[in-house]
C-alpha cells in the first residue's frame, strides 16, 4: 500500500476537482478528518497496516463529492475500486477501505474499532471550539445545494442532531463529549430564548 502516493494524487484531485461551494465537504474538511484520524489512531494504538488503511479511508471518505453531491459515500466508496489497485492495495485491504467509508454515511454505523475511529473523526469538530463555525459552513452549503433553513430552524436542527450523537471511541468520548454537550446546552438556551 503506497499511502503516501495516493495522498499526494488524492488531495491533488480534490484541489481541482471539488466545487468551489462546497464551504463545508471541501478539502479542508478532508484535511480535517485525516488528522483528527491520525490523532485517534495513536490514542487507540492503532499502528501498521490498520492505520494505513484507516488513513486511505479517511483521505477517500468524501471523494465522491468530485462526482456529484447527493450519495457520495457509495460514490467514494466505488472510486476506491477504480484508484486503490493503482497503488499496490489488494482486493482485501480495498474491501476493508469501503466499508470503512460507507460506515460514516449518517446515521454512522460503525462495526468496529477503524470504523469507529473514522466516524469519530468525520465528526471531530462537534465538540470542538470552532464547532459554530463548521457549522455556518454546513448551512450556507446547504443553501447552495437546495435546503436552505432559517437561524432558528437550524439551531434546532443542530439540536437534534447534537442529542442524537454519541462518540464511538473511549478517546473521542474522553476528549470531545463535554464540549459538545456545552454546545447543545447553549444552543438549546438560544432556541428557548427565541
């Protein structure tokens, strides 16, 4: 496995390719995933052949979005078919990455330890400090592609899905858990305010 060349090949294509409206599945958020991937590897004593795997997943997670917006998971998940033999990944190891991928496609569904760890990597930012500000990436991305929502409705929005989230790993749920129920408790109080 040529991690190192499909990165390289990779965030190449998603500079050029990906839509510039893209303010939230950009390849910052690639970017974003893999070192939040990264982080929780080590934490979880993920190493070798598991990692380079789980990192090919969290690089490929959002490709899809090169080809169009809606169903990207099956979408990048399909393209790792086409790309990942090209540099020297088995069938096995492909199989892996795509389950991988199609795991984080919400609500997440996780199986095991990897797709754990990428699922709470796709998600790292709900309990970090500039979770308002991915935020307002994701709602002005959504107005771009069709679903536009007043302030209040995304607030509430937001609620839903912060009180229906939970973090799969131990590290993730030790590291992010208590700031992103400060985030719902402050968004919850603004709604109520309202």
């Amino acid at each position: 496995m040529r991690f190192e060349a499909v990165k390289e090949y990779m965030l190449q294509r998603l500079k050029r390719g990906l839509a510039p409206n893209l303010f939230y599945h950009g390849m910052h958020h690639t970017v974003d995933v893999m070192k939040a991937a990264e982080r929780l590897a080590e934490m979880e004593s993920i190493v070798g052949a598991d990692k380079t795997i789980l990192m090919t997943a969290a690089l490929l997670h959002d490709a899809g979005f090169l080809i169009r917006y809606k169903d990207n998971e099956n979408l990048s998940a399909g393209m790792c078919w086409n790309l990942l033999p090209r540099f020297g990944y088995s069938y096995s190891e492909i199989m892996v990455v795509v389950q991988l991928i199609l795991s984080t496609s919400i609500p997440q569904k996780p199986y095991d330890k990897l797709s754990s760890i990428l699922c709470d990597s796709d998600l790292d930012y709900l309990g970090r400090d500039d979770f308002f500000i991915i935020g307002c990436n994701l709602r002005r991305e959504w107005k771009e592609y069709g679903r536009e929502l007043s302030v209040k409705e995304w607030y509430i929005q937001q609620i839903e899905f912060l009180s229906a989230h939970h973090y799969f790993t131990r590290s993730s749920t030790m590291i992010r858990e208590e700031k992103k129920l400060r985030h719902l408790e402050y968004l919850t109080r603004l709604v109520n305010k309202k």
